[in-house]
C-alpha cells in the first residue's frame, strides 16, 4: 500500500521496521536516511527505479479518481497491462514535462538562464531536463505540479 491514510491500508508492508509496517510512500526517506542498524547498504538504488513507477500509479489513480483511471485504461472491458499503462503514463509525464519546460523557457526568455539553474562548487549550471524545469516552473507559478502526491 502506497499509503496509511488509504481506505485500502491494512496495516502489511514488505518493509518492516522494528515490527512497525512502513507504507511506500516513507520508503525513499527510510532507505536515504543515515542511521539506523535495520538499514541495507545502497538497498535504495535498487528499490529507486520501482518506487518511481509505483508513485507514477497511485499519482494516476488517485487524479481524479480510481474510476477514471480504469476508464482511461480500459481496452474492451479488459484493465490493460502494468507494463502498458506505466509506458502510458511515462509518455504523458515526458509530454507535460516537456510542454512545461518549453513554456519556462518562451515566457522567460533571457533571463531563463539565470533563473533555472543551481550552484555547481562556483559555477553556475543551467538545468536542461524537463522535468527538473517543469517542477520549478510549476513553484515560481504558484501552480500545482501534477506528479506530486
């Protein structure tokens, strides 16, 4: 489960620590943290790539609503493949990550450089993924980044 705010959380996570079942959603910060003698040693470079995919889901499913999700994925009465809904989902992710950035970088032009970017030691570096610009752009908007839960 993604979540222990869900109706569906019973209270089971493959993830336990000290009896205590760990919803996905705490996943990344459990297995970044620092400490902790539970903790398996570069564990989060392996879990990262399924953790990504799975938030990507439940972000789906949850906007607007589990209904439309299985309406939006749904080929004559049969809920398509995981593999082919999360190839769906990555493309329209790819495509809004894109427009966005190319928006960011329309309406600001000039200074586009100078404001999306980050310190590097002494050097300045102008982001180039979409992504990273869609997110910023989305904060200095004031508007809501849709893959965030």
């Amino acid at each position: 489960m993604w979540d222990d705010m869900s109706p569906f959380w019973k209270g089971y996570s493959y993830l336990v620590i000290k009896g205590c079942a760990i919803p996905i959603i705490y996943w990344k910060s459990v297995y970044m943290s620092k400490g902790g003698d539970w903790r398996k040693v570069d564990q989060w470079k392996y879990l990262k790539s399924q953790y990504c995919d799975y938030k990507l889901i439940v972000q789906a499913m949850r906007r607007p609503s589990p209904e439309a999700f299985e309406a939006a994925f749904t080929v004559n009465r049969k809920l398509l493949s995981y593999s082919i809904i999360l190839k769906c989902l990555h493309q329209a992710r790819r495509a809004e990550d894109s427009r966005l950035a190319q928006l960011a970088r329309d309406e600001y032009g000039p200074e586009f450089d100078a404001l999306f970017g980050y310190k590097r030691g002494n050097m300045w570096v102008v982001k180039c993924k979409a992504g990273d610009i869609a997110k910023q752009y989305c904060k200095e908007k004031g508007i809501a980044y849709l893959y965030e839960i």
